[in-house]
C-alpha cells in the first residue's frame, strides 16, 4: 500500500477509531447510574414518607387528648362507647406478643431443621421438589392461611382439645408459624449454601460425620444469617394481619391459656378503621397503634443490627 | 510419640512402608484420572509427588484418606493399604481412616472458628461429649502449637478467630489441628502454593522437623521444592506412575525419557 511519500495513516480507513473523547454511550452510562442512585435513595423516602403519614394522622391525639400511661397500660379498649371511650391497648399488645412468640417457638426449630434438611441431607432432586413445595408455601395469600384457621383449625380444635372455641392463640400461632416457616427455610438455606464448601472439605478430612460438620462447622458460619432468617420470621409474624384476623378470635383479652381469644394490634386496624369516622379520636388512636407496630419493628431490627455486629466483632477480637 | 508405632506393617526387603497401592484404578464418571497405579510409600519421610497439571497426583493423593468420595460419582478398584490395612475393606470406619491420615489442603482452610476450638476439634469429634476437661484441653492445645512453634505467636491470640491470622500461621494451624489425632500419615496437597516465599520456607521447615514422627507425603508443582525436602520422589503423567526412586536419583539421572523431559522443563 504505502510508497516512498510518507502519507499519514487514516485510522479509520484502517477500522480503528480512537477518539479521546467522551463517546455518546458515556451519557447513556451516566444516565442509568442516575436512575440506579434513584432507585437505592427511593427506598428511605418510602420509608419515611410512610413514617411521615402515619404519624401525621396521629400527632393531634397522640400529643394533645391521649393519656399515653393509660394507652399503654391499661386494658380497657372500648374505642367507640358513646358516653366514654377509653382507649388502652395493652390487651392487643400482650395478644400480637403472645400469638407471636407461639408462633416461633413452633417456626424456628422447624424452619431450621428444614433448612438444614434441604441445604445439607437431602439430594439434588428432592431438594428442587422441596424448594418448589417452599416457595409455594410462601405464595398462598394470607386470607387463604385465615380461612384455614376458620374453618380446619377451629373444629379440630374444638373437637380434640375439649375447647368451647378453637378460634384462640394456638390456633393463630399455628397458623402464623405456617405463613413462617418458608422464610425462614429460604433465607436459612441461602445462609448455609453460603458457607463455604472448604469449611465441609476441612471438617470431613478431619474425620467429622456429616451432623458434626453441621452443628460444629455450619452453624457457628452461618449463625448470623439463619439469626437473619429468624427475624425475618418474627417481623414477618408480627406483621401479618388478615389471617390472625380470622383465627384468633378477635376478643380483647389477656390470655391466660394458648387456649384463649386474643386480638392483635395489626387486626384491630384492619378491622376498625374502615368504621372509624375520618379525623375522630378513633381514628387517630388507629394510626397511634401503626406508630406503636413502626416502634416494635423498628426495635425488633435494631436489635439483630446490634446482635449481628456484637457477634462478629466479638470474632474479630 | 507415634501411636500406631507397634503395628507398622513390614514391607518387601525389611523396608516399612506407610501406605502400599495395587493395581489402584480411579475414575471420575467416565473420565480415568488414576491406571494402575502400584506404589509403596515409606514409613517415617517425606515422600514427594511430582508431574504436570491435571496428572493425576492431587486425585492419587486425595485417595489416601478417601476424602475424594465426597464429590460422588467416583469409582475405584485395587487395594490401598496404611499400615498393612486395606483401606476400602468394607469394615473399615472413615471417620478412623481420617484420623490416622490426616490432610492439609492447598489454600490454609481453618474453620471459621477460634483458634483453640480449630485445634480441639479433632480430639472432640473422636471422642464423647465432655470428655475431656478443660486443663487437657488446654494442653493439648498448648502442645500442637508448639509442634509447629506458633505457640509464642498465638498463644494470646487463642480465642480469635483463626480465619483473621496472617496465611502462614493458618497454615501451620491446619497441620496442628491435626497433630492431637496422632495421625500416621500426613498428605499435603501443594500446601505451599498459596503463601510467599518466606512462609513457603517456614513450612518446609516445620516439615523436615515432623518427618521423623510422621510420615509425608506432598503433592508439588514446584520442583524445587520437591527437591529440598523429600527423599523419595514419585513422578507421574496422565494418570500413570512413570518412575520414582531417590530424589537425588530421580532427579540427577532419571530413567524414564519422560521424566527426564519434565525435570528439564521441556513440558510441564
């Protein structure tokens, strides 16, 4: 091609480009970045936004008109008595805690010793069969979960335990354990998957049998996501609305045997608020309880926050 | 020291031999990684396992403790003897077999757990529960680390997590961990590979002062290092047992054109 007179070589007629200078793709980079960073900074405007409402709702009684000692201590909830309305939630309170802790005292050790089932004893095949059964598990609609409360639980345990009613905290704990126990598999299953296969491979050419690889190796890694898993769990018990609705009875009461009615703090919303008029002290005191579950939640997570970290600055030492 | 002392297994010609193979097949699925591979590694040294990449040596040596079966799908047929024991006879127990032939792998893999739970672990899962007290514990945890002289280094370090100490020391950790279980036979699957030069050297160090108590045998892609510390030397290539003898031997006039061939590096 070239001769003796010194041409200067066209890049592009050779296909070679270099430009030093921003392409048209550096915009479009810049532009995705912009609507990722929007995505991320959504989630904290969500949640104070919702924080925002809620509490705006509320602020007039909360803080001129409710006797917050008497909100939170007493457990008269007589919210739409003409003559004189009180309004005390420990009943609820004492009845989301109760249904809740029966709830996980059921959901733990099951959801775990499922975890560990799928992510270490069980073959390939039957773990995709149990993974599929899982997450279906995890779809049914929470209504669904209340109306086999109603109508499975109710009359099984009236018919087996001698109950004048089986609408109570057994049959609620049960059936929120149920609504559980698929979050607490999946992300404890991630957690064990996590670990890696060199602490296995270590262990086993040690000597260990398989369920001393797990409790010995396994567990003490994955502590503080199946910890996760758990609270996942309970956040997720506390929360549920529609199927405690239905199958706790939904009496204000403080229970003395798994065997009592109970109302919780996210059913009573659900199920007055429609009836509350817009603005009235009913009404506020609603949103005061959406204020006190935010509260609950709130600390349920700080909580593991400050136990996950104290466990792994305590390994790191 | 060596538990097993009394019941070492005489060889041919008066020679004790650790570990014997005969007529050892291995098979990945369909894929043959070991052919017949008969060997007799001898008690009390350091024996090397040299050849290229993908030769067979890990696989061969992951057999010893049949730690290989973990990944299924694996078929083998021959004899591996320890200690004059067939090692794939039906009665023979894994988790006994790993006890007396333990393994240090080639990235430092201590468990995720402090260090003094890393060394004890070993003795706990042989042994029932609570049966040892706290000031045996302690001794044998202060007893390993000093084997590997890691006790100035850690021993105010015991109850962080071993998985935070610099590569060398974890590395000298998973060879103490396995020292309370009195093993007969010590693999090293290139343990070196993943530390500098200077770790490499204190390793090797560690190595030569455990031979005598312990026999090891090490899987290295580094010939000079093959060179240093062992005294006999196995060779092989695509799964075959090509020549061994003294390192010396084996090294200054190899008989095998092939072994020659990789010594000098015309392959590898």
């Amino acid at each position: 091609m070239e001769t003796g007179t010194k041409k200067p070589i066209d890049p592009k007629q050779q296909g070679r480009i270099y430009e030093l200078t921003h392409s048209p793709g550096q915009f479009a980079e810049s532009v995705i970045e912009w609507i990722i960073r929007i995505c991320g900074i959504s989630a904290i405007v969500f949640v104070f936004g919702i924080f925002f409402f809620v509490f705006r709702e509320g602020a007039a009684f909360l803080f001129g008109g409710l006797d917050l000692v008497q909100f939170l201590t007493s457990t008269e909830w007589y919210p739409s008595s003409v003559s004189n309305q009180r309004y005390g939630v420990l009943a609820l309170i004492v009845g989301t805690i109760s249904v809740t802790i029966l709830a996980m005292v059921i959901a733990v050790p099951f959801g775990l010793g499922a975890a560990i089932f799928v992510s270490e004893f069980c073959g390939p095949k039957l773990k995709e069969v149990f993974k599929v059964v899982i997450e279906l598990l995890a779809a049914i609609p929470s209504v669904v979960w209340g109306f086999i409360g109603l109508q499975v639980m109710n009359p099984l345990i009236i018919k087996y335990l001698d109950a004048p009613i089986g609408l109570s905290v057994l049959n609620g704990g049960c059936i929120l354990a149920l609504m559980s126990v698929p979050i607490i598999v999946s992300i404890g299953e991630d957690a064990l998957k996590a670990v890696p296969d060199s602490y296995r491979e270590a262990a086993e050419a040690l000597g260990a049998s398989h369920w001393q690889v797990v409790y010995r190796v396994l567990l003490p890694a994955a502590k503080n996501g199946l910890l996760a898993a758990v609270l996942l769990g309970t956040g997720r018990a506390i929360g549920e609305t529609m199927a405690v609705l239905m199958a706790t009875g939904h009496s204000v009461n403080i229970p003395t045997s798994l065997l009592d009615s109970v109302r919780t703090l996210t059913a009573t919303i659900a199920a007055e608020l429609g009836e509350a008029p817009v603005g009235s002290d009913h009404y506020q005191v609603l949103f005061i309880i959406g204020i006190l579950l935010f509260t609950i939640t709130f600390i349920v997570n700080l909580t593991a926050d400050l136990v996950i970290k104290g466990i792994s600055t305590e390994n790191d030492l | 020291m060596n538990a097993g002392a009394e019941a070492k297994y005489e060889g041919n010609g008066g020679r004790i031999y650790s570990i014997e193979t005969n007529r050892l097949n291995f098979w990945y699925g369909d894929f043959q990684a070991l052919i017949d591979i008969s060997i007799s590694i001898p008690d009390g040294l350091i024996t090397g396992l040299i050849g290229p990449s993908g030769c067979g040596k890990s696989t061969l040596l992951r057999c010893f403790n049949r730690v290989n079966e973990r990944y299924g799908n694996v078929t083998t047929t021959g004899e591996i003897k320890i200690m004059g024991k067939n090692i794939y006879d039906s009665d023979v127990s894994l988790p006994e077999l790993r006890k007396a032939v333990g393994m240090v792998f080639q990235r430092p893999n201590p468990l995720p757990i402090s260090v003094y739970e890393n060394i004890i672990f070993g003795a706990r899962i042989h042994s029932q529960f609570g049966a040892f007290s706290k000031s045996e514990t302690d001794g044998i945890v202060e007893q390993a680390l000093k084997e590997v002289s890691l006790w100035e280094d850690l021993k105010d370090k015991l109850k962080s997590k071993a998985t935070t100490l610099q590569l060398e020391q974890q590395q000298k950790l998973c060879i103490a961990r396995l020292l309370p279980l009195k093993p007969q036979v010590i693999l090293m699957d290139e343990p070196c590979s993943a530390l500098d030069t200077k770790a490499t050297h204190a390793i090797e160090e560690l190595m030569s002062t455990l031979a005598s108590r312990y026999t090891i045998l090490i899987v290295t892609h580094n010939m000079a290092q093959a060179r240093r510390i062992s005294k006999e030397c196995f060779f092989m290539l695509l799964g075959e047992m090509v020549e061994h003898g003294r390192t010396e031997d084996l090294f200054l006039s190899p008989q095998d054109p092939r072994t020659a061939d990789y010594i000098e590096g015309r392959y590898g």
